[in-house]
C-alpha cells in the first residue's frame, strides 16, 4: 500500500508568526526599477509550477503550463521577499502530479487549463492531486478565459473534484482581505492590453473555488484575468504598474490564506 504523506505541518506555524511580523508595503511606483536586488532570499517557501500533458503541444516541445515561466514565478518569488517576511527559495520548481515530491509543497500553481482541451490527467495524477488536496494542500489556478475554456476546464478537474460543488466566492470573501484588502476578483489583462478588454466571451473576472468539509478552500480557481501576466510583465515599460501591483496583492493573499488555513 502506497504511504500516505501530508504536507509539512511546520508550515502553519511558520507563518502565524510571519503574519505577526510582517507589514504591507506598496510595490514600487516605477515598476522597470528592481527593488529586488538587495534582499536575502535564503529559505523556506517554495514557488511549484504544476507540468501537465495536453491534446497539443508548442514547437518547441513545451506545453500551456510552461506559459510567463520562469519570469512570473521568479517576479513573484521575489514580491513575496520585498512584500513580506516570508523567507524564499529563490528558483521555483516544476513538478508533475505524478511526483511523491508535491506532498512537501503546500501551495500548487496551474495555469492555461482551459487551452488546447485542457490538461490530460493520469489515474495516477489524480490520485495524488486529490489526496494532495484533501490531506491540506491548495491548489491556485491562473488565466483561462471564457464558456469554452471554463468547460475543458470542468471535464478535465471532473475526476479531480469527484462530486464536489464548485462555487463562485462572493467579494467579501476573507481570501480577498487576509492580508491587503482588495475589492474581490480583479481582470488583470495580459501583456498588449492595457485598455484591460476581455479577451473571450465574458467580460468580468471572478473567483470560484473548491472547499473541504470544513470550508477551506482546496483550489482557489481565477477565471477571466491573468494574474501571472502582471507578475511576468512587472518591469516592463508597457505594461500597466496598476495591474502588476494588483497581481502581486491578489497572489499575497491567496499564499497567506493557503498557509494559514
């Protein structure tokens, strides 16, 4: 019988006191400055990309899930060190479902699930990633768009979720103020949009999640914006600071709720 792991319990603890200590601060108003250069990323939290398979596959050999990698989860890596006192692991990791190695992550990153058919789960995949869930890991899933990317979405976690509710989180949801106090969902647009214009066939960003028996949420599901668009894009003279600085605030809370939960 295979062991069953959970993710590492120091976590909970590790960050009460974080939240004692640190301190919002603002992200920089001139984003193509690096404020960045002189922290101490020595640590602890670990930034893991989810890889997964689907129906097609780039020319280059990379699929959706590789999409702003790694400029997006560097730049976040980085906002946690200068926006809190969370300690980082300075490179992010990718990992498939298939990998034992996700049961030492409390936090999982997904994006794109919606595009080319959404992703193709194995038996195995969705095994760990349920008992990953159940067992206190959060998943935060990122960028896809529209009715048709939602129901490849849907038919793809089907098995994932087996019969739980999906269920859209209202604005004054604690996950939208347990750090800085954002006004619910936020449409952060991707790069060469700055008039923030929907890109398919809704024209509002809203959170929908998955809960445990307790009321946590398991996945924390972000449909019609792009989050990692505004960390990817942070010192690019094009992109808008506003919605970088959205995305920072969104993806601080959404790792404060999930290790605080």
């Amino acid at each position: 019988m295979r062991k069953i792991r959970t993710p590492r319990l120091h976590w909970l603890t590790y960050f009460t006191l974080v939240l004692l200590l640190a301190l919002p601060s603002a992200m920089p108003a001139n984003a193509n400055q690096d404020p960045y250069a002189d922290v101490d990323v020595t640590g602890e939290f670990a930034f893991v990309r989810v890889q997964y398979e689907t129906m097609f596959r780039s020319r280059w050999g990379s699929g959706t899930w590789a999409i702003d990698y790694p400029d997006a989860d560097l730049n976040f890596l980085r906002g946690i060190a200068r926006l809190t006192n969370v300690r980082i692991l300075p490179e992010p990791l990718v990992l498939r479902l298939s990998d034992e190695r996700i049961f030492e992550y409390p936090f999982l990153y997904m994006l794109e699930v919606g595009r080319a058919g959404g992703p193709l789960f194995s038996a195995v995949e969705v095994e760990n990633l349920r008992e990953y869930l159940l067992r206190g890991g959060f998943l935060m899933i990122d960028d896809f768009w529209g009715t048709q990317e939602w129901m490849a979405f849907e038919n793809a976690f089907a098995p994932v979720f087996a019969g739980r509710e999906i269920i859209e989180l209202p604005h004054d949801h604690e996950i939208f103020s347990v750090y800085y106090d954002i006004d619910g969902p936020q449409m952060i647009p991707a790069l060469g949009n700055p008039e923030n214009r929907p890109e398919r066939d809704v024209d509002r960003a809203s959170a929908h999640a998955v809960l445990d028996d307790d009321g946590r949420i398991m996945v924390l599901i972000n449909w019609n914006t792009d989050i990692g668009d505004g960390w990817e894009h942070t010192y690019h003279p094009g992109y808008p600071t506003r919605y970088a600085n959205q995305a920072y605030q969104l993806g601080l809370n959404f790792l404060i709720y999930a290790m605080t939960h």
